[in-house]
C-alpha cells in the first residue's frame, strides 16, 4: 500500500495542470443532454457545488491541451497498481467466504430433516495441547480405521479359545490378570476391577447325574447313558423326577397347548424337548407352567446345517444351558453380590422348581424309539434316525440331579477413556470373557474385539482424538451363567448408571457364521444402526457396504437387521432392568445356528471352517461396526438416539389392542387413556425435535439439556409403580411381569379365550381358571398409561412445558 500511495503523489507532483473531467450544466431546449467537456483547473481551483443537469465529458484527443502530457504517467502509475489493488480484493474476499464457511458448517447439524443424521462434516475439536486441528468425521474415521487394521484379531481369538476360563476356576483367575495386564498397557484413564462374589451351580463329580428307564414296579431300571458328566444345566433344581415321557417339540407354550389339545397328558411327565427358537430357562419355565416334573433337552440334527462341507455336531454331544429364567445371582436378586454383604433370605422367582438335563442326539434317539401315542405334525419332526417322531406317552422314566451350589468370586475389568466435556456421561462397551468349554464363538471372538478396540482408541487418543463423552470398556466374568457378572454391577451401581450411561454395546456372540447380519437393539439406536451399516464394507460381498448386502433381497432392511433383546444377553440387562439403550450384533448363518454354541467342540478350528476362512475379516467387521458407533456416540454433540422411534412402537403395540376394543367396550371399559398418553409422547417427540433444530450447537449449556433429556428416554419406559426387588425387568416393553404391555395384550386375550386357551397366558401370573379379570385389567392398563405419560412429560422437559390432553 505504501509504495502504491507513493507512485500516486509521484504522478501528481508532475502534472502541475491535472486533467478531470468534470459535469458541465447544459444550456438548451433538451434538459439533461450530456455533453463532455475537458477544463483545466488549477489546484488551488475549487470543484463547482451543484452539476446537475450534467453530461460527462473525456479527455479531448492527444495534443490538444497541455495537461494531456501526463495521461501516459497515470497509466504508467495505474497499471503497477493493479496487481495490488487485485491482491487485496483477493485477500478480502477469501477472508468472508471462510468467515461464513465456518458459520454455516458450525450451524449446519440443526437444519436439515432429520436430526439424527450427521453430516460427513461434522467437525470434532481437539484439546488445547494436540497438535492437530480440527477433525472431522472423516477424519475420526480414516484414523480409527488405520489404527484397527494394525492387531491381530485371529491370533487373540485362537490364544484365548485354547485357555481354561470357567467362572471362578484357576485358569479364569490366570487370564483375568492378563487382561487387567493388556488394559494397563494402553493410554487409558482409570483401569480397575469389581470382584463378587455369587452362588453358582455345579455339577457334583462324586455324584453324577443319572437317567433310569423305569420297570413295571416303578423302580429305576436301566441307566441311559449321559456322556459327559461336565454337561449340565446350571440352576436346575436337584433332586429325583419320575414320570412317562412326552415328546414336546421345542417347548413353547403353544407347544404345549398343542399337546393338550390333542389329549397328550404334560402334568406328572417328563419332556423331551428339542434345542433352539428359545433359551433352556424359556423351555423349563413353560414346562413347570405346565404341571410337567422334568424336562429333557437334545440337539435334534434338523435344527443344524447338514452341509457336507461344514463340520456339525457329532450326534453323543450334549449342549450346555443354564436355567434360570432372569439374569445375575438367583440368590440374591435386586442386590448386589458384594462381599459381606447381608441379604435377605429370598431367591430369583425365575429359578425353576424342576429337574432340568442336557443329554445328547444319541440318547434321545433311544427315547423315541420307546414313544407310543399319535404320530407328531409333520412340522415337529426331526431328523434322528431310526425314530418314529410320536408324541407319547411312553415308558418311564428316572432322572437324578445333583448339582451343587457354591459361592464363587467373579471379576469384572474395566479401562476408561475419560471425556473431554462430559466424562460423567459413559459409552459402554462390554464382551463375556468366561466360557463354558473351549467359547471360541462364545466369548474369545468378543474378547480379541474388546482388546483390538481398547488400542485402536489408546491409539487415536496419543494421535489427538478426545471424545466428548467418557468410553467405559468392561470385560464380564460369569457370563455363562446368565450375564452374572453385567447384572452383579449393575445392581451395585443402578442409582448411579441410570443417570450416567448413555448406551451400552454388548460383543457376545458377535461371530456365529457369516451370511446374514442381525442386530438385537433398542429401538432408540436403529437410525444410528443403519447410518454406520452405511459406511462398513460387507466381509463377504466385494464392493458392497453391509447396507447394501442385508437390504439386497429385501427392501425393508430393519425387518431383516433388526431383532428384539433376548433375556439371555448381556444387553437385555442394560435395558430392561437399568434403562439403558443396548445393542448386540451377531452375523450368523442363513437358515441354521452356529452348532458348536455352549459345547466342547466350540473351538477356534472349527469356527474357522464353519466360516470357510472368512474369520478373521467377520470379525473386523464387527470391530469396524462397533468402533463406528462409539465414535459417534461418544463425540457428536448431540447425541444421536432416535427418541422419537418409541412412538412408532407404541402405535403398532395399540394396533394390537385395537381389535378388541369392542370387546371391552361391551364390559365399560376403554383403552382412551392409552391412545391419549402415546399422542402426547408424540407431541413431545416432535416438540423436542424442533427446539434442537433451532438452537446454537455452540451453546454447551443448552446441548447438555438436550444430550440429557435424550439419554434418559429409555428410563422413562421403566415402571416407576412397580418394585425392582419384585419385578426387576421393569421396561413396559421389554419387560416380564404385570405392568408390561405383553402381560397386557395376553389379558385381553382371555376376553376371546376360554377353557384351555387360558394356559397360554400362564406365565403372566393370572391363574387359567379365573380368565379375563376386570379388576386386574383396569390395574394393568393404569399401569402402562402412567409410565407412558410419565416418559411424555418428562421429555417434554420442564414442568412448565408440558402440555398434554388429561
């Protein structure tokens, strides 16, 4: 600019006469005609005040003035200054068009149609002492994922298939500290661990159990042969059971139904029940429903892949299976099993009152053989040989349980990544690491992805990334016995984690075969599921994302992906009793169960040939998918739970209820206060919805009440009328009791039921006999409408904004 300003006053210091054109005033008929006109003025000439009417008039032609000499010096003086001049409208222009860059990138996650899908761009700050700036999603991504593809994920999977780790046993005490070892190991936080120390059930060595065919006099006679004494069903009760036998499918209650309806006896009997649909707890529980005295469970071979290029069970193997129907210590159910700690004298109401026994394909084809009565459906047969496939009843039968308690202590790790401006909010991710058995499926697969995950973060952590929110890694013991460990801590610590743990992400069973992908999750995570399926490379399709390969025959993806939590994960937990929003991923075979599942024969070989060699990229997958999701989870802004999903649910649940509606109307009653609690939880969805959309993401105070108010929706849904002592799988939606919606709708049922019809509901609580009770109902249906409405007005927020239609 100085030099500029120079080569001006230079110009003007040689040219005493200047030339300018001025606006002359025009004399003449036609006002405002312009005419040019060049004058010479001199300096110390003042310009006239007033030129209007005015014509412009240029410099007159070369020569004719004086003053003229000097034009080739103003274009001389002009033309060094353009590129100045040109620099400096550049550097202004480049200077707003980053101003407002910024500003709209900083804005643009509130606008758009939907606010749980986050731009590519969403920028993620690093601390003060990184010496990286800004990083954006996709660069969060591109460095996790080449900090993941740098372990070994098989190696870990095959190293821990081939160690001992049964709960509470010394190989289990030897690999804990060797993780506890590996978490120190890494740039984390805090690393600790929780010891409890619970009642587990074993089988008693100097006491096997026994199966006895029984003779005319009632006396047990023949044994039948139980291969593996080690095989056993946890929490069975103990003791002698002796009865006909019955075959009974798989176990369901409308299995059982079936039976009655067709004059097949199940009080006083023993059942033979296949493996698989439902969990062993599931199958006892029905039978005891039932009036039956024991039950019998065998892996029937039609239920696995007869693909000759896949190993399979051999037929004398025999599948573990614990069954009691919750989760934790029966023994001390609602507390946590800490050392010295007083309990009450109660027990689990889900631990069963009858003898339970695995036994294998071989033993129950001799079973069979031995059944009288009709001939099954064509649907109930199996595929043992030499096996007629009839109801029954048919000879007696002696079973002898021995299994024996004892209190053993159990050890949860833990490593945290604390949050850079929330760490009192927690993503949680968690895998089993006991397992009954070699567990290369069960638990090594989930373990070798834990560690893998745990140094890729530590990793990203010394590479400048700081999530938001803390990350919590958690390695479970007691796991084979009903997620023990998981529901041990969460029982010690419920009044804490229900306001501090945002989601939680369970690696069990993430490896069962590699051709369909399933996703068992809480309705709050699905839109987050389907934007990271979006970004992770099918393991077994080239070219294809995972999105692309489960929506590939089937337009609705979710009705492919997604499933319910089962009682027997370790997410179910989290959500049903905690109130935490929870996934578990698992690829599995199309058609057919991993076979090797809680048997010997679960080892890292024969995982690696039922996935053809694919092992290995399978499990990156699923670390790809999880690291993806805690990301996002941890460090976006707002967190991007889909609080208005529950609506939905609500509507196809009351879809249900609907179609009896002129039954109830009959008796009096109404389901309008159900209809009306669900509208006004839309509302607040919808309400809530708009106010992010227009707030300031920069505003820290406001995003923390939203991120707040968000993590809190699936809680909401847990019965605050009803105790967790009693009941403690509390969800109205994933629950089991009383006050949930599916206890509901099997009341309302009875109104169309009679007689039998009433067995299907036992379970429920209500006798069979007594059917359709108004008081009950009218207890259940307040129940449900006032958690409902409880979750509306508190995601509407402050009490001074809700609105709602009682």
């Amino acid at each position: 600019m100085e030099r500029l300003w120079g080569l001006l006053q230079g110009a003007k210091r040689l040219s005493p006469r200047p030339s300018q054109t001025i606006y002359k005033r025009v004399e003449g008929t036609q006002q405002g005609r312009l005419e040019e006109e060049e004058e010479d003025i001199e300096e110390e000439t003042k310009p006239p005040a007033h030129f209007c009417p005015m014509e412009l008039r240029g410099p007159e032609p070369h020569g004719s003035r004086p003053g003229q000499q000097t034009l080739g010096l103003w274009t001389a003086a002009g033309r060094r200054a353009t590129p100045y001049l040109f620099l400096m409208a550049l550097l202004i222009f480049t200077g707003a068009f980053l101003l407002g860059y910024v500003a709209f990138r900083g804005s643009c996650q509130a606008c758009g149609d939907d606010v749980l899908v986050v731009s590519e761009d969403v920028n993620y700050e690093t601390g003060p002492d990184s010496h990286q700036g800004t990083l954006y999603w996709s660069d969060l991504q591109a460095m996790f994922l080449r900090h993941l593809g740098e372990g070994s994920l098989e190696d870990t999977i095959r190293q821990t298939s081939l160690r001992e780790r049964v709960a509470g046993s010394a190989g289990m005490a030897a690999l804990t500290q060797d993780v506890r070892a590996a978490l120190l190991r890494q740039k984390l936080d805090h690393v600790w661990t929780d010891t409890h120390y619970v009642g587990l059930q074993f089988p008693d060595r100097a006491h096997p159990n026994t199966l006895h065919w029984v003779d005319a006099a009632g006396k047990p006679g023949e044994q039948l042969p139980l291969e593996d004494p080690d095989v056993y069903c946890p929490y069975s009760a103990t003791g002698n059971a002796t009865g006909k036998l019955v075959y009974a499918h798989y176990g369901r209650r409308e299995d059982l139904q079936h039976l009655r309806a067709r004059g097949v006896e199940t009080a006083g009997r023993l059942l033979l029940v296949r493996l698989g649909v439902i969990s062993f707890a599931q199958k006892v529980a029905s039978a005891q429903d039932f009036g039956a005295l024991g039950v019998l469970i065998y892996p029937d071979p039609a239920d696995f892949s007869q693909d000759p290029h896949k190993p399979g069970l051999s037929s004398h193997r025999a599948v573990y299976g614990h069954v009691h129907l919750g989760t934790g210590d029966p023994y001390t159910p609602g507390f946590p099993s800490f050392n010295q700690t007083q309990f009450p004298p109660v027990q689990s109401s889900g631990l069963p009152r009858i003898p339970a026994q695995p036994i294998s394909a071989d033993t129950a084809s001799l079973l069979l053989r031995k059944l009288e009565g009709p001939v099954t459906p064509r649907e109930w047969q199996g595929w043992l040989p030499a096996s007629p496939y009839r109801l029954g009843p048919g000879p007696g039968l002696h079973l002898g349980v021995n299994n024996h308690k004892a209190s053993t202590p159990i050890s949860n790790i833990f490593g945290c990544i604390e949050g850079r401006s929330e760490p009192d909010h927690y993503v949680v991710i968690g895998a089993q690491r006991d397992a009954w058995g070699p567990g290369a499926a069960k638990s090594a697969v989930g373990t070798a992805i834990l560690l893998e995950l745990v140094r890729t973060f530590s990793s990203m952590v010394s590479n400048g990334f700081q999530p938001r929110r803390s990350l919590l890694f958690i390695s479970w013991d007691g796991g084979d016995f009903g997620s023990v460990g998981s529901m041990e801590w969460l029982e010690g610590y419920l009044s804490l984690l229900h306001l501090k743990a945002v989601v939680y992400v369970s690696l069990d069973n993430a490896v069962l075969g590699d051709d369909k992908f399933h996703a068992k999750t809480s309705p709050l995570l699905i839109s987050l599921i389907e934007n990271i399926l979006k970004q992770v490379d099918s393991p077994n399709r080239s070219g294809q994302t995972l999105f692309e390969q489960v929506a590939f025959n089937n337009h609705s993806w979710d009705a492919e992906v997604i499933r319910p939590l089962p009682m027997d994960s370790s997410a179910y937990s989290f959500t049903a009793f905690a109130g935490v929003p929870a996934v578990e991923f698992s690829f599995v075979e199309d058609g057919q169960v991993y076979p090797f599942l809680h048997t010997k024969d679960d080892t890292y070989e024969n995982l690696h040939k039922v996935l053809r060699g694919r092992l290995p990229a399978v499990a990156l997958a699923v670390a790809q998918l999880a690291g993806q999701l805690l990301i996002r989870l941890s460090h976006d802004h707002l967190l991007p739970l889909d609080f208005g999903r529950y609506g939905d649910v609500v509507l196809r649940h009351i879809g249900s209820l609907n179609e009896f509606s002129g039954d109830l109307k009959a008796r009096g009653l109404t389901l309008q206060w159900v209809y009306s609690a669900r509208g006004d939880y839309i509302r607040a969805a919808e309400k809530l919805r708009k106010e992010i959309y227009s707030s300031e993401e920069s505003d820290e105070r406001l995003t923390r009440m939203y991120n707040v108010r968000i993590m809190r929706v699936e809680f909401y849904f847990l019965s605050q009328y009803v105790s967790p002592a009693d009941s403690p799988f509390r969800h109205i939606f994933l629950g089991r009791g009383d006050h949930t919606l599916g206890a509901l709708l099997d009341h309302v049922r009875l109104l169309r039921s009679s007689g039998s019809g009433a067995l299907e509901v036992a379970s429920s609580g209500v006798a069979p006999s007594l059917g359709f009770q108004e008081s009950r109902f009218r207890r259940q249906l307040a129940l449900l409408t006032w958690t409902l409405q409880g979750a509306a007005n508190a995601l509407s927020g402050d009490v001074w904004n809700i609105d709602n239609n009682f």
